[in-house]
C-alpha cells in the first residue's frame, strides 16, 4: 500500500463502521426491567459512536480531495 491509497482506505474501513454502528443502533430494544434512563445511555453511547465516525468519514474525504488537489496541480506543473 503507497500513500496515496491510505485515505481511502481509511475511508472505506470508516464506511464500514459506520454501517456497523447504525445497524447497531437502529437494532437496540429496551431490555426486560432496563430503566429508560440505562436504555437511553446506551442510545446515546451509539450515536456518539456514530457522529465520531461522521467527523472521521468527511475528515478522509477533505484528505482525499487534497490529495487530488495536490496531485492535478503537480500535474499541471510537470506538463508546462
């Protein structure tokens, strides 16, 4: 694996989670005696999971830009 090919990778690998951990959520059930209070905790311990991995997903995107960004205008400078 080069450089190049580590964002999106990473993109890919953080992808996946994501789907993991919105499955996750989207399966939770209030467990028999649970507490609306214990089952909201572990809501919200998921959907901080989720918005982790959003913030990584759009954080591998803008590298991924940069990266093509960086690579056109190099480029450009060898073809001139």
């Amino acid at each position: 694996m080069n450089n190049n090919d580590a964002p999106q990778e990473n993109l890919q690998l953080i992808r996946q989670q994501l789907a993991e951990a919105t499955k996750e959520l989207n399966n939770l059930k209030m467990r028999r005696g649970e507490s609306l209070r214990d089952f909201e905790y572990r809501v919200k311990e998921r959907s901080d999971k989720i918005l982790s991995l959003k913030v990584a997903e759009q954080v591998q995107l803008h590298q991924i830009e940069q990266d093509a960004r960086a690579a056109e205008a190099e480029l450009l400078k060898k073809n001139s």
